[in-house]
C-alpha cells in the first residue's frame, strides 16, 4: 500500500478538524505530527482542539506542537463569526489525554523536513506562520518537503466575490500575509487550494446528512461541525458553505479528483483594502494551482475515511 508520511500544520476549525479526521482515518497515512497556529481561535484553543481530535480518533499517540501565538507582522485576526470563539463552535468533543510536546511546532517542522528529506507531505489548513518561522530559521528546509500542500488565498479575478474576510482577501491569507509570502517565495513544491477551488465543493445540509449516516462517532462529530458552521454561516445571509480545509488531504490522496496548472501568484501585503489578496504574477510558475475538484469524490473519500475510526 502506497504510504503517505504525512505532517498537518492547522488551526482547527471546523474544516480543519475534518481533515485531520479524515487523515486519522486512512490506513495509508503516517501522520508524522500536528502543528498548530493562531488562526480561527487563539492558539490555545486550536492546540487544545487538536489534542482532543486525536482522543476521539484514539490516536493520542500522534505528537502536537504548538506553533505561532500570532502573525509574523500584523496583528492576529480569528474567525469566531464562522467557527465560534473556540474554534469548533458548540461541537462536544472529549477531554485531550495527552499534553503538547515542548518543541515548537517550527522547530519540529525544520527537525522533521530534515530527517527525511524529499519524504514528507506537509498539509498546511491556517495561516502560514509556523512554515514562514520554519523557512526564517533554516532557509531553503521547505524544499526539503516532497510536496506542500496549502489551502489559501482565492484566484477568481474578475468574479463576483473574490474575498471571504475582506472583499479582496481569503482568510488565512490575510491572517498572515508575510507568512504567505514567504512560502510564495521558498521555491518548494507548492500546491495551492484558493477559494476558487474550495467553493466548488460546497457544504450544505444534505452533505452534512450524507456524513451523518457513515454512523461513527467520527462522522457525527463531523456532521455537527458541518450543521454548526451552515447555522453560523446562515447568520451572516449564507445558505452554502465550502469544505476548504479537507481539500488539502483529499489532493494528496486522490489527485485525480482534480485539475490544476503551474502558476506565478503573489501576495499584497502592504496594508490597505489589498492586504492579503493573492494575485497571478507575471514570471516563472511558483505554484501549482488546483483549478477544479470533484466534489462527488471529495465527499466519498472523507466519508470511507471516516468510516474507519471509532
Ligand atoms: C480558511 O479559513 C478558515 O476559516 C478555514 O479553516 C479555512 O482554512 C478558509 O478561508
Ligand atoms: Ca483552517
């Protein structure tokens, strides 16, 4: 069986939390260690949050960092509007049976790059601080993994709606801009997931359903983070909602579930109504962009996933 040595750099989060269940949930993943961020919630409830995802999935034995208390220049921004001010709005989940590791989550991710260089798949579903500290300390250690996996930003110039926390701006995108634009310029193996990719795998309350009766008690807790984050989203005029951060693991798993094409994007960060907007750039590709998804065999893949833990 094809293994993937795997490493999740998050701030669950509603999506968050489904991705790292889902990767908890495949035989075929080694999931090396969790790393968290300042992001949907302080980073205290995201490293909390994480440690009790691993308690439901009864994997405790998966090490957690925690990472950056804030961004790398601005101030922290957090999103209790769409996850509630814990991170994963009203869902009950169990206590954490294991503390955090002492290391920090960008020394972990330079000491773990370099011991297995070429080897890692890094998912990155928050804002990109710990991978920005991890380039700052050791320049060139991004490299070493053998694909980075990011979901953020958003490339629907011209569309309607470009942004989903400024008009202009995706959210970890603006939550740490110089982060972003130190991974943009790393020269890594660098897959990106914008807004124009998540949103076309939509979250709504038939999905939440279809999660619902997988039957675990993985599934439930996945279902009710789909229901809590429609009714919040519900509050602010949506009735649709999109699975972003699960994107991340279901293109490493599955990349034929998608479409994408070599790219030049930067990022703003000067402040003003641009920061954080992420844009094409003239000159040689920097990314790969994943331009289209297949929303049926997204949500299959999460489901069989789940369908294996507790
Ligand atoms: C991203 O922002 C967060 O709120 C989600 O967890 C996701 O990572 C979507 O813009
Ligand atoms: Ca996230």
């Amino acid at each position: 069986m094809t293994s993937f040595p795997t490493l999740h750099d998050c701030d669950p989060g509603s999506d968050d939390a489904i991705t790292l269940l889902a990767l908890l949930g495949r035989r075929d993943v080694q999931l090396l260690g969790v790393s968290t961020t300042h992001g949907n919630a302080p980073l205290s409830a995201t490293t909390h949050n994480a440690r009790a995802l691993l308690t439901l999935a009864g994997r405790d034995e998966v090490p957690v960092y925690a990472g950056a208390l804030g961004p790398l220049v601005r101030e922290p921004v957090y999103a209790p509007q769409i996850h509630g001010v814990g991170g994963l709005g009203g869902v009950p989940l169990p206590e954490p049976a294991r503390p955090v590791k002492a290391e920090h989550a960008a020394l972990a991710l330079v000491r773990q790059l370099c011991a297995q260089p070429g080897e890692l798949t890094l998912l990155a579903t928050g804002p990109l601080t710990n991978l920005a500290l991890a380039e700052r300390l050791r320049p060139g250690v991004l490299k070493e993994a053998r694909q980075i996996i990011v979901m953020g930003g958003s490339l629907e110039s011209g569309a309607p709606k470009l942004g989903n926390t400024t008009p202009r701006a995706e959210f970890n995108a603006y939550a740490d801009p110089h982060a972003f634009d130190v991974v943009l310029k790393a020269g890594a193996n660098l897959w990106l997931l914008g807004l124009n990719l998540t949103r076309q795998v939509q979250v709504t309350r038939a999905r939440a359903r279809q999660l619902a009766t997988v039957g675990t008690a993985a599934a439930q807790t996945c279902a009710a983070l789909l229901d809590d984050y429609l009714d919040r989203i519900g509050k602010l005029g949506q009735s649709v909602g999109a699975l972003h951060d699960p994107c991340t693991a279901a293109l490493m798993l599955a990349p034929e579930l998608f479409g994408w094409e070599a790219a030049r994007v930067a990022i703003l960060t000067d402040s003003g109504e641009g920061l954080g907007e992420t844009v094409r750039a003239d000159g040689e590709p920097n990314v790969q962009l994943v331009t289209q998804a297949d929303e049926n065999g997204i949500y299959a893949l999460i489901a069989q996933a789940l369908e294996q833990l507790p």
